[in-house]
C-alpha cells in the first residue's frame, strides 16, 4: 500500500511538472522521459545529493521501496528543479 501511494505521489508530481514529457515504469522504477538531456540533468541532482540513472534517452528512478516519504518528496523536489 505504501509503495502505492508513494507511486502516485511520484506520477502525479512528475506528470504536472515542467520539462518532464512522459513519467513511465512499474511501482517505484521509474522513466522519466525529459526535455533537458538526462546526463545533464543527473548531473545537476547529484550535486544535490539526489543519485539516479539513464536508461537510452530517460532518467531512471530504483529506489528501494522503504524509502521514507520525506526523502521520495525532497528527492521528487531536485529532480524537478533540475528539469526546468
């Protein structure tokens, strides 16, 4: 249930947010499909403590999935910054 809620967080915020096209994937292992080149972007959330992957062309998101939801929000936070 937890990892439910914590997946719809992420979508919704994602889907609303500006610079990212499409939000993909099952549970918590996300796509996210960006205007922004996603090296750039990975870049710009690693400074901010924020690690994540690529997958092609998308940003891949593997966090664990007890992951408090403070840290899904604060994470969620960077990587929309990073998009602008």
């Amino acid at each position: 249930k937890e990892v439910q809620e914590k997946r719809r967080y992420l979508t919704d915020v994602f889907s609303a947010a500006e610079g990212i096209e499409s939000v993909t994937g099952m549970g918590l292992m996300l796509g996210l499909k960006t205007k922004k080149d996603a090296k750039e972007i990975l870049a710009a959330c690693r400074e901010k403590g924020v690690l994540a992957l690529t997958a092609k062309d998308k940003i891949r998101l593997l966090p664990a999935l007890n992951i408090p939801m403070e840290l899904v929000k604060e994470a969620a936070a960077v990587i929309i910054d990073a998009c602008k």
